[in-house]
C-alpha cells in the first residue's frame, strides 16, 4: 500500500518552525539534506530518525520531525505559513526508498480550511476583540441605570446554581483523595508547600492556609467548607441575600489556597478555570440583581472565549490536528480510557477525519453564533453539548465534563425555559436595584476582566497573535501585560486550551510487589487506570476525578523525553513498600493476604514500577488492549528494596 506523506508548517516555540512528515510505519528516510533549502532561507538543523524512537507506535505513523530556523533577526516573530511549493520541494530533498512511495505533499482536507477565515492567525483575534468591545459597551449602560430589565433572571438564577452544584462535586471528589495526596504522610505534603508559600508575600502567594497549622483534619474541614458553601449557593437561589458574594468567594479562595499546596494534583486547567467561575460568580450576583440580562451576557462573553480559545489552540498547537488525523489517535492516548474509548477507536479513518472538521465547526465557528439572534444561540448550545456529550462518553474527565456544562448554560435565555420546559419565567422576574457605588465597582471590574480576558485567548494562537495584532498602542498593551501578571496568583484569568498536544502512542506504568525479595512478582492495580491483563477495559467514571490516576497518565511522555519522574512518584513506590493504607486506597488495595507476608505485624514489600506499550486490539479481537514490553529501560524503571531506591537492572536480572 502507498505509504500516504503529509506535511504542515506551524509556529514552533523559540523562533524554530518545525515541518512534520507523516510516512507509513517502516519508510526509510534520507539524512542528507543539509543546505538544500538555504535559497528558501532556511537552515536545516536536524535530519536524523531515531529507530529506538519506535517503542509504542505499533501500526500507527512514524512522527519524523525535522527543525529549521528562519534567517531573520533574533527574536522576530515567525508568520504562520504552509507554502506547498515549499512543501514539494522538501520531499523532493528526502530521498525515499521502498516499493510504491510516492512523492508528493497531500494537503487534503487541512487544504479547504486554509481558505477559510477563522484560520487567519489575525481574523479571528481581531473578531473576538470586537465581542470584547460590544460585551464592554453593554457593561458601561448599567453605570446610569439603578434598575435594569428584569429578563433572563430565571435564566441567570440556572447558571448560579448548576456552578454551584460544580463546588459541591468538586469538593467531594477530592476529599477522599486529600489525606493520602498532601496529607502529613501524603505524597506532596502541604505543609512542606506551605514552608516555602510562608516567605511569600500574600499578593504572590494568596493561601489563606498559610495562616493555619495544616494537618489532615485541616485539609478535610477546607474540603467540608466547600461543600457547605455549595450547597447554601443552591439554596440561596430561591432566596437571595445580599451575603451571596462573600459565599461565592469563600469557596473559590477555598479551592484556590487547595490549589496551592497541591501542586500537580490540582494543576489542571479546570481546576483554575474552576477558580475563575466563583470569582466571576461572585462579581455577576451583585450585578444580576438588578441587571440579570447583563450578567448573562457578561456568562456568555466567557463561555465564547472558552470554546474559541479550545479550537484555535489544537489548530495551532499540534500538526496532527492539521492534518485532520488527532482523533484517530485521540480515544486510546488520553488520560483514562474506558469501554466506549476502544469502541470509538475503531470507527473507520474517514469518520474521524469528518469529526475533526465537526470538532473545528463547533469550537471555532459556533462561538460566534452565541451573539446572533436566539435560535442560532440555541443551535451553539447544542452543538456544545453533543462535542462535550461526545468527549465525557468515551473517556474519563470527572466534573470536568459537568463544568462545562453548567458554564455553556448561560447560552439559554427565558425565553427556552418558557416555550419548550413551560416555566413561570415572571415569577423570577422581580424589581430590584443595586445601590450606584456597588455598581459602578462591578462593572468597572468585569469590564477589566473582558479586556484582560483577550490575553489568554491570544495564547491559544500559539504565537501567531498577541494585543500588537490589535495595534493598540505600546503604553497599553505593556500595562496591560502588566496586571494580567498581577492577577496570576489569584487564577481569575486563565488560559483555556485543551487537546492543543497530541501523540499516538501510550506507554503504561505497571506497579508490582514481591514479598519473597523478588522471587514472584505480583501486580498492584490501578483503580481507575488501565493494568496489564488479557480483560481490562477500563473503568466508566462519572463526577469523580481520581487525581493520582490523572497526574500518572502525564509522566510516561517526560520518561520518552529522557526526564525523571517526579518526587510524589517515587514517594509513592516507598509508601506502597510500607503497605501503607491510605496509599493502597487510592489503588485496589494490596495484591498479598496479611498472612503472606514475613512479618504480618509489620508488612514489606519489594515494590517495581516499569513502563509497558499499550495499544488497542483488533475488533475482532476479545481482548480491548494489547500491552508488550519496551526494548529500553526509561527513567520509570524503579525498584523499591527494603525502603530504599535501588537500580532497576536488579529487577530486571530477576525477571
């Protein structure tokens, strides 16, 4: 079969451009290039494959990445290009072999959206800067109005307490993880975090635990709040009160100072975004009382810069995007998989080709239709809803999936609520006014937060776009550089960007225990991530985000780029070689009865951790994933002896 070469062009980090070529497992290809495009101003830096490189790709595509950096000025800023005369003349530089490889670029689909506009690296910056502009014009007529229409308070009131619902699974999805994560003997205790947290200044570091001594019942009584103040936010939209702010804050700072002391546990971007939403909330409250229409809009503007900013980085951010093959490789490589995830996987190449384009129109054209009349509005919320439906079916995200949704809410009007769930919207609809200083801070704030809200967003282009592209003066853009780095710390504005990296291969850490000083070796299994054996399938989560099973999933792609694991991890093998229980909880508990081990009173355990390659089985295969070993040791290759690290060979000479 004719090996199918693709290749793209996209901004790369520190002013190289990388040129991506995707060839069929077992091409060979040329290294003598070296020069060969210095008339088109390019210096070719790196041409090699590596064959060891292979571990994990099983059928899949061969990534050959070649470097080249432009000859311009240092530090000048690289263009988005994709020239195809260009492109025909690198392949033409890389001499193939083999029989039927042909020598051509296919541009394919990638070559209808290159004509579309919202793939102008400027276009689509310089549109959302003109909703930006619109949403701060609608903020600015509150200032003179004491008492705004009364529409959308049912519509508003829905928003605040699904968010609030959002509070209330978070916290209960990490409260049964906290004690034995940054517990007094967790992998990443908080207190040694808030050692160093204590020199900071406040303004650095806003962690109100910094003012507490921090021990396990602390960190379960944070979880506890939480969950309280969720709980009361639902209540509370039958009753507002005029405390309901302070409450939407008790809870994001409660979340923000967990955040701190967490370190990668909680370092997910929903977990910021989470963050983001009870500020935001508590600012909308005050303002919804009187202006409900206002604040949703104020919603919307969010969910838009949400979505946009998700689309535009996978675009930018990874070529297989580009190239319209991400999702053939999506399903087995994220995080936790379940039945559903292998299920997709084998749904034919041109079905995922077309979900691609599906994914683009969603994420990058629908956000627009948020500002049309309503139905179009309507259809945006549906189509948001089938991607994040899609999404949270076959895999695992927790809450994530359940943020998403309550966010995307504030597209629905009363309007929706009264024609097809027939609710008695006028029973929302009652007179209120905010007093002027109250509201004049409000607006003055959300009207910064729209404008700072650009910067992020400008990220997700991955360098093409910054406020430069707006061609706001120089004093502007630098101080407004200037406070989004001020509100850092404090997560109120946060990038939004997922699925931006892709790769397809999964490599899996398989933990085993040996009572015998190695003799035989046991699994220990994961709860929730895939374990080397002949019927796993995965498991369906709903709310629940399991943290540890989540952060393991991201340190076999630093042990392929040569890094060490992190310290949690390594702690983790020596609580598990101390059997502690805490720890054995987060997993399926310990794989040796009490009676198996030397000293039953005081259990040890030998405890190795080794990566496997894990790929998806044939349909018509039992069996959904297939695991074999690699050919090289990586930096997860550890052994666990008597508390102690030692070298992983000695594990491997007692295989």
């Amino acid at each position: 079969m004719p090996g199918r070469k693709q290749a793209c062009m996209f901004n790369g980090d520190e002013g190289y451009c990388m040129t991506e070529i995707l060839l069929q497992h077992g091409a060979r290809l040329g290294v003598e290039m070296r020069g060969a495009l210095r008339d088109q101003s390019f210096l070719l830096l790196d041409a090699q494959a590596n064959p060891d490189e292979l571990d994990g790709h099983g059928d899949s595509p061969l990534h050959v990445s070649f470097f080249w950096q432009l000859a311009a000025k240092p530090g000048d800023q690289m263009g988005y290009a994709r020239d195809p005369q260009l492109l025909e003349q690198l392949l033409e530089a890389c001499p193939m072999t083999g029989e039927g490889q042909e020598r051509h670029a296919t541009l394919l689909l990638p070559e209808l959206f290159d004509k579309a506009f919202f793939l102008d690296s400027k276009l689509w910056f310089r549109l959302a800067a003109v909703v930006a502009l619109l949403v701060l014009l609608q903020l600015l007529l509150v200032v003179g109005q004491s008492e705004g229409n009364q529409e959308e308070s049912l519509a508003i009131s829905v928003v605040f307490a699904g968010c609030a619902l959002t509070n209330v699974v978070a916290f209960a999805s990490f409260r049964p993880q906290v004690v034995a994560l940054i517990g007094r003997r967790g992998l990443h205790p908080a207190e040694e975090v808030l050692r160093r947290l204590r020199r900071l200044s406040v303004r650095r570091a806003p962690c109100y635990l910094r003012w507490m001594e921090v021990n396990d019942r602390t960190l379960i009584r944070c979880c506890d709040l939480g969950i309280g103040c969720g709980v009361l936010l639902v209540m509370l939209v039958l009753w507002p009160q005029s405390f309901v702010p302070l409450i939407w804050l008790a809870a994001g700072w409660t979340y923000l100072s967990l955040q701190a002391v967490s370190g990668d546990f909680l370092g997910l971007q929903s977990d910021s975004n989470l963050v983001e939403v009870d500020a935001l909330m508590a600012l909308l409250s005050i303002l919804a009382r009187s202006h409900p229409r206002q604040a949703l809009l104020v919603l919307r503007f969010f969910a838009f810069r949400k979505m946009l900013g998700c689309g535009v980085c996978k675009y930018y951010g990874s070529p297989m995007w580009q190239s319209f093959d991400a999702l053939q490789v999506h399903y087995f490589t994220q995080p936790l998989v379940n039945r559903r995830s292998r299920w997709a996987h084998v749904w034919p190449a041109d079905f995922h080709r077309f979900s691609v384009l599906a994914t683009f129109l969603v994420e990058v054209i629908l956000p627009f239709l948020i500002w049309c009349p309503w139905p179009c509005r309507i259809s945006a919320w549906i189509g948001f809803n089938c991607l994040n439906a899609m999404i949270n079916t076959t895999g695992n995200y927790g809450f994530i999936g359940f943020l998403n949704t309550m966010e995307n809410l504030s597209l629905v009007d009363d309007r929706f609520y009264q024609l097809v769930l027939g609710a008695d919207v006028d029973a929302w609809r009652l007179p209120r006014s905010t007093a002027w200083p109250f509201r004049l801070v409000v607006v003055c704030v959300l009207s910064l937060y729209v404008v700072l809200s650009l910067l992020p967003l400008a990220r997700a282009g991955k360098g093409t776009v910054d406020l430069r592209t707006l061609r706001l003066p120089d004093v502007v853009t630098a101080r407004l550089e200037w406070l989004e780095a001020l509100q850092q710390p404090w997560k109120l504005v946060n990038y939004q960007g997922k699925f931006s990296g892709m790769h397809d291969f999964r490599w899996e850490p398989i933990l085993e225990a040996s009572t015998d000083d190695g003799q035989s070796w046991r699994q220990i299994r994961w709860r929730y991530k895939l374990n080397q054996g002949p019927r796993e399938s995965g498991v369906v989560l709903w709310l629940h985000l399991p943290r540890l099973d989540w952060r393991v999933w991201f340190l076999p792609l630093a042990a392929r780029r040569g890094k060490e694991p992190p310290a949690w991890y390594v702690k983790l093998l020596e609580r598990l070689a101390e059997c502690d229980e805490s720890i054995l909880e987060l997993l399926e508990g310990c794989p040796f009865s009490r009676e198996e081990f030397q000293d039953p009173e005081h259990p040890k355990m030998w405890v190795s951790s080794r990566l496997v390659a894990c790929e998806v089985s044939p349909k018509e295969d039992e069996c959904f994933w297939s695991f074999r070993p690699l050919r090289k040791q990586t930096t997860m290759d550890l052994l666990i002896k008597e508390g102690s690290r030692c070298d992983a060979t000695k594990r491997r000479r007692l295989d």
